[in-house]
C-alpha cells in the first residue's frame, strides 16, 4: 500500500505541471495596452506579442488590445475587474502610476503589490524637449516664456517628469489633458498646438531628433545611444539636496519602463509559464534585433526582479513621500 501511495504522488506531480502547460494549446492569449495604437507602450507590446508564444507551451496565438483610459489605470483595474484571470490577459500599462499610487492613494484605484509580475523590457528614458524652430534650448532658457505640454493622464511618467519642471525648476508649463496616447500628443504637436512633450525616447521620432526644431533639455536617466550627450540628467540640476530625493523618489519606477502584469488571481503555475516566457523572450536574438531596429532599448527585468523594485518603491520613507507628493499633487 505505502509504495502505491508513492506511486500516485510521483504521477500527480508530473500531472499538474503537464496540465498547466497544455492549458495554452488552442488558445489565445491578449496583450492589453492602456493606451491608443501607435507609441511607446503599444510598439513595446506588439513587439513582445510576436515573440512571447513562441516560448508558452502550447504556442498559443499572441493579440495585442489597444484599451486607451486614465492614463492607462483603466485596462489595469479591469484585469481584476472583468477580464479573464486565467493567465490569458497580460497588461501592460504606464510606468508613472506606480509612483501615483504610492503618492496619491487617495485618488489611485491601484497598488502594485496586488498584481502578478511577468517582467519589464526595459527601464525607461524620458527627455523634456519643445519642438519649435524658435524653442528654448535649456531648462535656464525656459524659464523666461510659457509652454503648452500634452497629457494623457494624471501619475503618467510624461505628467511627474513635467510637474518637475513646473514645481521643482519652476518653469511655466500649462499641461492640455485629453490625449489617449502619447502618438497623439505628438500629431498635435506636429500641428502646432502644443509646444513640446516630456516622453520617453524611443516614441520620438527618429526624424524629429535630427530637426532644427528639437530642442531637449533634459533627461531623467543615463543617456542613450542618439541622445546628445549635453542634454542634463534631470537630477543633477536640481536646486538642492532635498529636491535632489524628491527627484530620485519621483523617477524611481522608471526602473520598469515598460512593464507587464497579470493578475493576482491568475494560477500560480500559468504565472510561472507567462515569466519564463517572457525572460526568454526578450533574450532571443531575433527580439534584441528588431528591437535595435524599432530604437527600443532592452534592458529588462524578470518578473521576480520587478517585485522587489515594487516592495522598494512603497517602502519609501514617510517624510521624503510627503516632500514627493507636493510635487505632484
């Protein structure tokens, strides 16, 4: 009797894992982005969505769902709201909420410790810049006229990295709400309505970064290959040391520039499929290719390193949150 129970212990051990993996075979799997078509987040996921299934068991089919809504919080709440929690919907949404929902509990409807982590692609590089021929070319130069930035959400990275500029340099900057993504601040800024943008690097395009119009004048991480090198850390101007770990606070989840979740809900051994899937995937060559190609950096994170940067994130100490969240509020 004992060796039958031994036997049925082993079998139901190979079973479970076995059924997990065949869970994905015939079914299809959504990359959901809380933003509309076109910029940084979505051209991250549709990369990621055409090779992370080829690592699933089962190879499932890989779609990408373009869910625009608060700054992309809407597709995140909705991962517990009334998505499927079967390991089938992935979420990827804007870096800066994670900060919102440490700084301003009050009016986030989200707290990261409460999601599954499947990884980042890479930390992210935000550049403030206006593009007119006629535009500012430093931060000092800025302080002298009054701009118009776009914003696709309160808690957004391009939303804290502008209120830096606002509140910590004290430059004149009047953000227009209303855009779904950041594509489309860039159309208006094309039209002329507004004067420039604080958004990651690698949405703006490569042709812009070559125009006489464009004018960076500051970045918030270590430069990259294509960004002139006497554009400023963002940190290193800051007017003083207090300033200087509200800024480094402020920045911090930028560490998971392109980031992806699921829910909490969904089982422990299909979250464990989803994260290996996603490490190889943003190892295979043919990934790091095409991403040099798109001007996306790599740099990323499995899912267990993004917890622990999450766990850092809300442990930040009380007082240098209350210094950080004047700034934003």
């Amino acid at each position: 009797m004992r060796f039958l129970w031994m036997a049925l212990a082993v079998a139901l051990a190979f079973a479970f894992p076995a059924q997990a993996e065949d869970f994905y075979k015939g079914k299809t799997v959504s990359v959901v982005v809380g933003f509309s078509a076109g910029g940084g987040f979505d051209i991250n996921a549709r990369l990621l969505a055409r090779y992370i299934g080829r690592y699933i068991p089962g190879k499932p089919d890989v779609v990408v769902v373009n869910l625009p809504g608060a700054g992309s919080e809407t597709a995140v709440v909705r991962l517990d709201a009334d998505m499927a929690k079967d390991g089938t919907v992935i979420d990827t949404f804007n870096f800066g909420l994670i900060n919102d929902s440490l700084l301003q509990p009050q009016k986030s409807r989200v707290d990261f410790r409460n999601y599954a982590w499947i990884g980042s692609i890479s930390e992210d590089l935000t550049v403030c810049y206006i593009f007119r021929a006629d535009g500012p070319k430093t931060l000092a130069d800025m302080k002298s006229g009054h701009y118009f930035f776009g914003l696709t959400g309160t808690g957004t990275s391009e939303d804290i990295n502008t209120k830096i500029l606002k509140r910590i340099f004290g430059i004149d900057v009047g953000q227009v709400a209303g855009y779904p993504g950041s594509a489309d601040i860039r159309v208006a800024i094309e039209r002329g309505e507004l004067d420039g943008d604080c958004g990651a690097w690698s949405s703006i395009p490569e042709e812009w970064t070559t125009s006489a119009k464009f004018h960076p004048v500051s970045r918030s991480g270590q430069a990259v290959e294509g960004l002139p090198p006497s554009v400023p850390y963002s940190v290193d101007l800051a007017p003083g040391d207090e300033a200087k770990q509200v800024m480094r606070v402020l920045l911090a989840d930028s560490d998971l520039g392109r980031p992806f979740i699921v829910s909490r809900a969904v089982p422990a051994d299909r979250v464990r499929i989803l994260r290996d899937a996603f490490t190889a995937a943003v190892k295979d060559p043919d990934f790091i290719a095409e991403a040099k190609k798109l001007r996306l950096p790599v740099s990323p994170r499995t899912g267990e390193e993004a917890a622990k940067v999450i766990d850092a994130i809300y442990a930040t100490p009380p007082d240098i949150v209350a210094a950080a969240r004047k700034v934003v509020q």
